[in-house]
C-alpha cells in the first residue's frame, strides 16, 4: 500500500510558512505499512486542488489531505475532493446544530460561514474534531476502478494530530491490509556522498524490495533502508540482512548501525573502556563539548575543558610553551599537539583533544589558508595529529572540524 499527502495552503508556498503536518501522518502511516510516495503541496486555486487530487487518486491508495476544511472563502479541500471523485456535497443539519450549541456553551456568536464546515461529500464517514469546529472526513471509495481511501483532515496541528491518532488510525487498521514496515539507519562519518554510493549502489541494488536512501550533511553520511512486508520479521530480516553487507563494505567508516549520533557512540566508547576526555577548542569555539554535553550522563566521561581562542589562554588553560605558539604559530600541528597533551594533563582525563584552525572568512594567508585545521588526540602513549582542509563557509568549516575532533576520539578509542 501506498500513499500521498496532499498539504493544502496558499501560504505554504511562501518563505514564511511550511507544511509540518504531513511528518507526523507519514509516521503513523509507517506505522500501519503504508508507505508515503508523494508529498504535494498546493495553494487555494480550486483548479490546482482538483488536479492535485486527481493526480494522488490515479498513483496513491491512501489520499490524505491536510487543511483547507475551515470556514473561509479560500477552505476548497471539501469541493475539489467532491469535485475529483464527482460525487456530491450536502450540509449536514446536525452538524450545524452542533456549531450553534458549542458556540452558546462558549458564550460567542457563530458568523454564519462556519455553516461551511458541515458541507459532507457524498459517502463521507464525519470524524469529529475534539480541538476545533472543522470536522475530518474519511471516504472508502473507487476511482478508475479501484479501492481508494480518502481522509481529509484540518490543518492545525492541535487538531490533525489528535483526529488521526484517535480516530484515523483504527479505522486504517481496520480497513487495510496487513503490512509490516521495518527500517534501519546506518551512519558514516567524513566520506563523500558519492563515494559512498558508488561503494554500496551495486550492493543495494540488488534488492529492489528495499528503498534505501543516502543522506549527506556536514561530515556526515545517513544511509536509511526501508521495507515492507506482511511480517515484520521478514521485513526486519531484509532490512538488517543489507545493513550488514553495506557495514561489511564501508568497514570502521560506520559509526552506527542503530541510528545513534557520532557524540553518542564516543561516549559509549568512552564508558564502556572506563576512559575519560577533556578538549581544547580553539576554531570551534565549543561545538565539540556542546556535542557531547547534549547527551544524557555525558558528565560520566566527559569532564570538560576550555575554550582557547587567543594566545594567552592557550598557554594558560591548555599549557601551550609560548615558544611553541612564537615558532609555530597558533595554527599549526605543533600547537595542536601541544593542546591535546596539556588539557589531558591539566585535567587529568584519559585522552585530550586540541582544535585549532582558521575557519574564516578572514585571517588566511597562503601558507595558512582559511579552511586549514589541526586537530590532535593525546593519550599517555602518544598523540596523533591531523591536518585538514575543508572549504565552504565559517559555520561549514567549523562543522566540519568538529565532525573530525569526535570521529579521530572514536577510532583511538577503536
């Protein structure tokens, strides 16, 4: 089975609104098997909704669509349905009755436009609205000659989330065919897109019952795998039977099997060999420890320490020798040694990390051009250090350098 979202809002089609709806109604139709294909949205021109709709009925088993119920002269949800399946509408007296009735309880006055909001298609199950005054609409019917289910649903997230988990999801349950999905996300870190596809392509490939898609983000490489089955173990034996020959391909570049952050599997590492890191940040000004103070009961491996953009603060917090700093520079392996080692010492931790580098868009020269990072990791037996090159903007750049600093802790720790 599969499925298509129709998100329905002149005003999603601006810079200033987007749709959110449709995250939450793709999970729980995950949930029940369904596999979302489409995601459309369309503004509040009636000939634009009906194509939308007919375009969703002719490709989709499941039509969901979100907004557009309310009393306004722009709500066309209702018609363009009606008007795609050319089927008929009627004004459902009691659910006026209701409006008026809830209205008093209120102490307000219903303007009579939210009449509108009990206009029915012909066939429609009502699905009422505990949060607001539009109700949803379920229809099980045909199109072209075969099943289609069709929900509309209002846009307010207060009042969407509630119908269709409350409401929606039994019926759905009821109505489709048993189907199972199972997923995995595999995360590598620091190898291009396109190196990793042309590694693992002619292993996916293979199985055209699984959708798998590769992510790339700032150092970072999501490799998501999806299937559906009527079981969920044969879902799930297909999905980790994959995810194990792409592990066995990218070797020790995975740093996840289960979906958990970089951050996260550093401090597992870390608690799991009783060891300790401190680090001294230099270009990236603290993203390292925010990283890994983000997580739960960091605080059992992770013991802090400092941030050291100038000179002086190098020397002092990290225990960088001035004469390193006058000969080598800020920026430099030497000094990026020197700061893994001193902040291990000063603070007594297992491993040290040092950071420092010129992340821009200013103070680069040729010999030292923005972009260029030095990164150290210090245990009691040696220090390895690292010299990068990464281009793009400050935020890349220091992104970038701080993906590097956790996945070099990871592999020592390895």
């Amino acid at each position: 089975m599969n499925a298509e979202i129709i998100a329905v809002g002149s005003e999603m089609l601006t810079p200033w609104r987007q749709d959110t709806d449709s995250l939450h109604v793709t999970e729980r139709l995950n949930q029940l098997g369904v596999t979302v294909r489409f995601k459309t949205i369309v503004g509040d021109r009636p000939k634009d909704l009906v194509d939308a709709v007919r375009s969703a009925l002719r490709r989709a088993d499941v039509i969901v669509t979100v907004g557009g119920l309310g009393p306004t002269e722009d709500d066309l949800t209702r018609e363009a349905v009606a008007e795609a399946l050319k089927v008929g509408i009627k004004r459902n007296p009691e659910l006026i009755a209701h409006m008026y009735t809830r209205a008093a309880q209120r102490r307000a006055t219903m303007s009579r436009n939210n009449e509108k909001q009990a206009d029915i298609i012909e066939g429609a199950e009502i699905l009422e609205n505990m949060n607001g005054s539009a109700p949803g609409q379920m229809l099980d019917t045909a199109y072209a000659g075969h099943r289609k289910l069709v929900l509309l649903l209002p846009g307010p997230p207060s009042e969407l989330k509630p119908m269709f988990d409350e409401q929606c999801m039994s019926r759905l349950r009821e109505t489709l065919p048993k189907r199972h999905i199972a997923t995995r996300v595999l995360k590598a870190a620091l190898i291009a897109e396109s190196v990793c596809d042309a590694r693992i392509a002619p292993i996916y490939k293979q199985l055209s019952d699984i959708e798998t898609t590769i992510l790339a983000h700032l150092g970072d490489i999501q490799i998501n795998l999806m299937c559906s089955k009527p079981a969920l173990d044969l879902a799930q034996a297909r999905v980790d039977s994959l995810a194990s020959r792409i592990e066995e391909e990218l070797d020790d570049l995975v740093y996840s099997s289960q979906g958990e952050t970089l951050e996260q599997i550093v401090l597992y590492y870390l608690e799991m060999k009783g060891a300790t890191l401190s680090v001294a940040e230099s270009c990236t000004g603290g993203i390292v420890s925010e990283r890994l103070t983000s997580i739960s009961g960091s605080s059992r491996s992770f013991v802090g320490g400092a941030i050291v953009y100038s000179n002086e603060l190098k020397s002092e917090f990290a225990g960088v020798p001035p004469s390193v700093l006058e000969r080598y520079g800020a920026v430099s392996k030497e000094t990026a040694q020197a700061l893994a080692e001193g902040i291990r010492e000063r603070c007594d931790t297992t491993l040290g990390v040092g950071v420092t580098g010129i992340a821009g868009p200013s103070g680069g020269t040729a010999e030292k051009p923005v972009g260029l990072v030095y990164i150290g990791v210090s245990d009691s037996k040696t220090t390895d250090v690292v010299e990068r090159r990464f281009s793009g903007d400050r935020i890349r750049i220091r992104a970038y350098a701080a993906q590097t600093a956790l996945d070099l802790v990871r592999r020592k720790l390895m």
